[in-house]
C-alpha cells in the first residue's frame, strides 16, 4: 500500500535511529534528544503526579486482604512484621503488573516488528512471548482478537517521540491504518487470513485486497496497549494526545483517530475506547505538566514563619 510506505518513510527522514535515546534512572524515565542533548521527562512520568483517589482505596483493601489471608498465623510476636508487610503489599501487586505490562508490549513490539518488515501478518503472536506466564498468552490471544477483529496495516512500532516545544518524551505504542471492514469480500472472515493480500486505495480512505475484494474504510490511528484491570483513567487520554502532538511536531504526520486497546490479561478479551477530543486532552496533559514541573523544580515551595517573642502584658 504506498500511502502506508510514503507515510513510514516520512517518518523515518524525520526520526532516524538514534535521534531519541532513553536515559532513564532508578526513578524516573526521561529522553534525550541527541543533537541538543536536551533531557525530558517521560509522558507518563509527568501524569503520574496526579492524585488517583481510587488507587488509594485500592492500596488500602490490598493491605486488608493480606491481613485476612494470614490472620490466623498472627502472633504477638509477628504482629509488627504483618502489619509492614501489610503497608507494602500494594507495591508488589504494582511491581507484578509492571512487569507484565511490560513483557506485553515487548512481545506486541517483536510481533508489528515483524508484520512490517515481512510485510504480512505474522501467523502466531504466542512465539513472541518471553516467559511462560498465563496472563502473556491470555493477552497475546486478546491481542489476536482485535487483530481479527480491525485489520491492521502498521506503519511504526514503539517509536520514541519527544516534544522540543513541551518539553517531554516518551514511546508510542503503534501508528496503524486501522481498517473497519465495510465488504467481506470472496473468502469470507475467515478467507481473507489465507489471502497474500495486495491492497490499493480507492478514495481517501478506502482500501481493497486485488487478490480477494476485501473492503475497508481505513483511518490513520494511534493506539495505546494496555494490560490494567480498567480503561477508568482520564489520564490515558492525557498520555496518547501526548504521544499524537510529539510525532505531529517531529513528522508532520497527524493521526485521524486515537484508541486505547485494553487486552486482558486473564482471559481471550478486549476492550477498545477512543479519545473523544485530542485537543481538550493534550491541554489538560499541559496543564498537568505545568504542575509536574513546579513539583520538580527544586524549590521550596513552603517556608517557616520565623517566630517572634511572645510579650505577655500583665
């Protein structure tokens, strides 16, 4: 499809390899833009400031729900030990998810690899898993059913973007032309996985396989993965207009929709949402960053008042 291979050339004249770099610490991720040597911090660094009041019940009922697993083996004597165990509970359940959101990504980044260099859909995503753990295969097929679900023509994979004019950085997850189908054409559903597809474009976003006479309505989409328990988060907004305005700024290339793709991690299952205004998020994510950068900015921001001598008139 040469708009496809027009649109990924623009970008890497724009972006070549090693124009962003990651340059992250044990406590931060940022990027660097390696002709100004300029620092940034990561998107979702920035909107993770913000105060989520549900993670703080959440956190709470861990703790509660590790105390009723071992309330029966609680001692005067190991009392102290539970309770700290208790307070940190919540933080092995973050690390366990991060790590598998992790793995999620590396195997759907070696997957979209491979489909753009080979140019056809690669036949199972589960080689690409990297450790054995049910909730990588249950993702992977979650991922497979999307895939089936909206065709996908990718174009860039976990490309790192950075906003010289916002100051941040960050990865995307996948820049695609995400194909509705609108004709099943001569195979059927289940024909088209057979077919050595060979589309051209009719109209402006149209597509159709010469080989089987699939139809699809495309649009150039930005999608977000996501392995969380919930799509809930208004700050998944925030982070994907983020991610649209670096590469608009670095390429040129505006995105027409913006998804983000929860694939559960405990059985074959997905949910799709889209940002319903990219203009208004990117403007709650400057916002954000405005706070973020006060926060971190090394200043004090609270002085003690200096005491003065309390007369007392007798």
């Amino acid at each position: 499809m040469d708009k496809v291979a027009i649109i990924r050339k623009k970008i890497q004249n724009a972006v070549p390899e090693g124009l962003i770099v990651p340059r992250h610490t044990a406590y931060a991720h940022f990027y660097e833009h390696t002709p100004t040597r300029q620092k940034f911090p990561s998107v979702t660094g920035i909107t993770g400031i913000m105060s989520s009041p549900h993670l703080k019940q959440w956190a709470v009922n861990e703790g509660i729900r590790y105390i009723e697993r071992v309330w029966d083996t609680i001692t005067p004597e190991n009392r102290e030990e539970h309770f700290k165990v208790a307070q940190l509970a919540h933080t092995d359940t973050l690390r366990e998810a991060g790590d598998i959101g992790t793995l999620t990504h590396d195997s759907l980044e070696a997957y979209i690899n491979e489909w753009i260099d080979k140019g056809n859909r690669p036949d199972d995503i589960k080689k690409f898993i990297k450790l054995d753990d049910s909730r990588l295969y249950a993702t992977a097929r979650s991922a497979t059913l999307f895939f089936n679900d909206f065709y996908l023509i990718p174009i860039v994979s976990e490309m790192k973007v950075v906003s010289l004019k916002h100051g941040y950085g960050g990865t995307l997850d996948c820049l695609a032309y995400v194909g509705k189908v609108i004709n099943e054409g001569n195979g059927g559903r289940t024909g088209f996985e057979k077919c050595n597809h060979h589309w051209g474009v009719s109209g402006r976003l149209n597509a159709e396989c010469m080989h089987c006479g699939r139809k699809l309505k495309l649009t150039l989409t930005l999608l977000d993965w996501k392995s969380s328990n919930s799509l809930e988060h208004d700050e998944y907004a925030e982070q994907l207009s983020a991610y649209s305005q670096a590469l608009y700024e670095l390429t040129g290339v505006r995105p027409r929709d913006h998804w983000i793709v929860r694939l559960d991690k405990y059985k074959a299952r997905y949910e799709v949402v889209r940002v319903t205004d990219r203009v208004k998020a990117f403007k709650a994510f400057i916002h954000t960053k405005k706070k973020f950068d006060w926060m971190t900015d090394g200043v004090s921001k609270l002085y003690p008042v200096v005491e003065k001598e309390v007369i007392s008139i007798v």
